[in-house]
C-alpha cells in the first residue's frame, strides 16, 4: 500500500475493523472507513496485535472449522485490500485515560503518524494523544465527506 502525505492516517481497532468486514450494510460506517481505504482516500493502519485479536474474535464467532476457514480466508483478503498491517510498538509507556489492554493501539497509533485512532469503545481511550485524535467510525466518516467537499 502507497502511503500519501496528502490522505488521512487513521489506526482501525479490532472492534472496527471485524464491523466493516462482518457487516453486509454498504453505508455502515465501519464498512465505510474499509471502503474509503481502498479507494486510496485515507491509509488505514493496524498493528499485528489487531490482527491476533480478530482472529481470536472469529473463532469465537464460527467454532466449526470449514466456516472459520472461510472466515479467516475472507478476512485475510479484505486487510490486504485496505490495511497496512505494522509491527507492534516495541514499548509502552502508560497513558491518562488509556485501558491498559488498549495502550499498544494507542501508542501504535502516534508511532504510525496517524491522525486519528477509530473505535468504537471510546471509554478506552483519551479524547487524543501526541496528535492521534479518538473517535467512532461514524465521526471519521463525516469528516472524510467534509475533506471531500472542500476538494471542489
């Protein structure tokens, strides 16, 4: 994936990321957020530690192996189309605000550049962070239509 200067950064969380994919709704934000990814309009970025979550979160979802194989093979095409998948920060320092299970996503964030962490548990997290700002899919959404507009 070709990172820009010119296009948002924006670290999915998890709970985002298996949203968008799961969903079948075309304008449900977390699908959105997928979407805009592969248009190039933003670059989306998760660390690997994501990834093992999700992964963990669809066995849960389809115990019975031929449909989590499905599963994970459908998940693993839609991170490659639209994430960049980085490594795990290799430190953590605690933050105000942050759930202690959420700091490596947060600090991963602000390592990556990225302009804004989307989640959908807010209550994790400070309102912003070394100039990462926290917000829900849909909040990124109306911002990306308000870029766009500006654009005419």
């Amino acid at each position: 994936m070709t990172e820009s200067k010119d296009r948002l950064r924006v670290y999915i969380d998890a709970d985002v990321l298996l949203a968008g994919i799961a969903t079948e709704n075309p304008s449900a934000a977390s699908r959105v957020v997928l979407e805009a990814s592969e248009l190039t309009l933003l670059d989306l970025i998760a660390s690997q530690r994501v990834l093992d979550e999700c992964n963990r979160n669809l066995g849960k979802v389809a115990p019975e192996e031929p449909i989590l194989a499905s599963l994970r093979q459908s998940f693993s095409e839609a991170v490659d189309r639209a994430v960049e998948v980085v490594d795990d920060p290799s430190s953590l320092s605690a933050i105000s605000g942050t759930d202690p299970k959420d700091l490596i996503h947060l600090t991963s964030a602000a390592d990556q550049g990225c302009d804004f962490l989307v989640t959908y548990n807010l209550s994790d997290y400070p309102r912003s962070h070394e100039g990462v700002t926290v917000v829900e899919p849909g909040t990124l959404v109306r911002r990306i239509r308000e870029q766009i507009r500006n654009l005419e």
